[in-house]
C-alpha cells in the first residue's frame, strides 16, 4: 500500500462502509477474474445506488444491500455506462418495489440501450461535460463524462459531500488476486483492463485529467480495487504512456507491415 493510505481491514462478506453513508455492496469469486463493484448512498431516508450490478450477482449484492437499506428507499439509480455487469439487475430491484417513482441517471447515449433492458424508472438525461444535480433528498452530485472510456457515453459521479469518485471503468482491474483497497501489486491488474477496454491511449489520458481535477479523496471504481488520493500520481504516471486497444492494434499492423515491405 502506498504512504498516505491507510485503509481499514475489512470483511467482505457484508456491505463494507468506504466513507460516511457510502457503501461497497459487491461480489468477489476467487475463480473469476473480472469482478463488480456496485455502490449505496445512503443519504437519510432515501438512498442512492451506483451501478447495483448483474442478474449472477444479485442474491449476493442484495443481500449486503437489504442489511442497509429496504428497497423502497431508493430514489436514484446512477448507471455510468450500460454494459450488463454492473445494470442488468435493475429490473430486478424494480420487482422488489411498489412503484417506479425514481430517477435513472445516464448519458443520453447510454440510455439509447438501457432501454433494452426493460427499465421502468424514470430517465435522466446527461449531456456532454459536467452536470450539476441534486437528489430528491438533497444530495449534491456532480457528473463528469469521459468520452470512449470506454463507451461514448460513459459518466464518473463525484459525490459531493464524501469526495469520493465513482470512476466507472476507468481505474478498473482484472485478475484473480484481489483486494477491496488498492496495493501495488493491483497495478498489473489495472494495465491489463485499461489495455483490454479502453479504446486507446488518448481516451485515457483525458479520462485520467478529469479524475485528477476532481477534488475527490477517494476513487471507486466498478472493477478492481478501491484508490486513495494519495496513491493516484503514481498510478497516474504508470498508465500515462500505457497503450490500449487500437495503439496496441496499429503497433502489430505496422510491424507487420515493415516485415512485408522487407
């Protein structure tokens, strides 16, 4: 671990408390190398969920979310982007409730497919840049979207007053060896997912400068481990040059090239 981090040994099997009323709700297997990181705000009375996941993984994660919250509660779902992982379960906590009386929060361009899964909620529409928003409890979120990182819609939330980052896929890792906080040894993990799903490097280098200039303490992304602000430069100065997707695609082409050209 870093200097500066100090981070709690925690247990997993429950709902893990990462910052005043925001909770770790996910789901690891030792045998699965790609793992989800859904999140709650509990803001009161009413509470928000952060990307609550896939259809495998909702007994596990409703179970830790049922120990903090009842499903009535909720009155916003934040989905940064609409892959199946960290989404397809929304339907599911829509079954659990009497109404559908809440917001969906997405980039316009997201929402285009979450349609697809039958969502009843009521959308809310992000557009490029950032947005300013405010929960039906009075909660202050912050959106901030991160073109191709890795879909043209995707969106980071800043929790206003925890300062926490929910960093979408920007920041994640893949691997068997896992921990719920960031160590060094997490660093390969992380360069193997930003290499397999960002698109290339120049979306990651912005993605990267708008985390930077978050203000956040805490960055919480929805694969890996879970960062410190202190351990952010290093990791940043480790994935600045990292090449991802189509560079890595363009190298082999013109390596072939030049064989061919010999």
């Amino acid at each position: 671990m870093s200097a500066g981090a100090a981070f709690p040994v925690v247990d997993t099997d429950h709902a893990v408390e990462i910052a005043p009323e925001v909770f770790w709700t996910g789901y690891y297997m030792e045998d699965e190398a790609l793992h989800c990181n859904p999140y709650l705000i509990r803001n009161g009375t009413e509470s928000i969920l952060i990307d609550p996941g896939s259809v495998p993984d909702f007994p596990v994660v409703g179970r830790k979310l049922f120990s903090v919250i009842k499903p009535e509660s909720v009155t916003t779902i934040i989905l940064n982007h609409q892959d199946p992982d960290l989404c397809a379960s929304v339907p599911i906590f829509e079954s659990l409730r009497e109404n559908f009386d809440y917001d969906v929060i997405a980039h316009r361009k997201t929402i285009y497919l979450l349609k697809h899964y039958g969502i009843k909620g009521k959308f809310h529409r992000l557009d490029d840049g950032e947005t300013a928003y405010k929960t039906p409890g009075g909660r202050e979120l912050k959106f901030i979207t991160t073109p191709f990182a890795h879909f043209a819609g995707a969106v980071m939330t800043y929790d206003v007053k925890s300062k926490v980052l929910f960093t979408g896929d920007i920041l994640g890792g893949v691997g068997t060896d896992w921990e719920l906080y960031h160590t060094d040894i997490a660093l390969a993990n992380m360069k193997a997912f930003m290499q397999g799903f960002m698109p290339c490097n120049k979306a990651l280098r912005y993605a990267l400068l708008k985390i930077e200039s978050s203000g956040a303490e805490l960055f919480a992304p929805q694969h890996g481990q879970i960062i410190h602000r202190d351990q952010f430069p290093s990791i940043k100065e480790a994935l600045w040059d990292l090449k991802c997707g189509l560079d890595l695609i363009e190298d082999d082409a013109m390596k072939k090239a030049m064989v061919h050209a010999v």
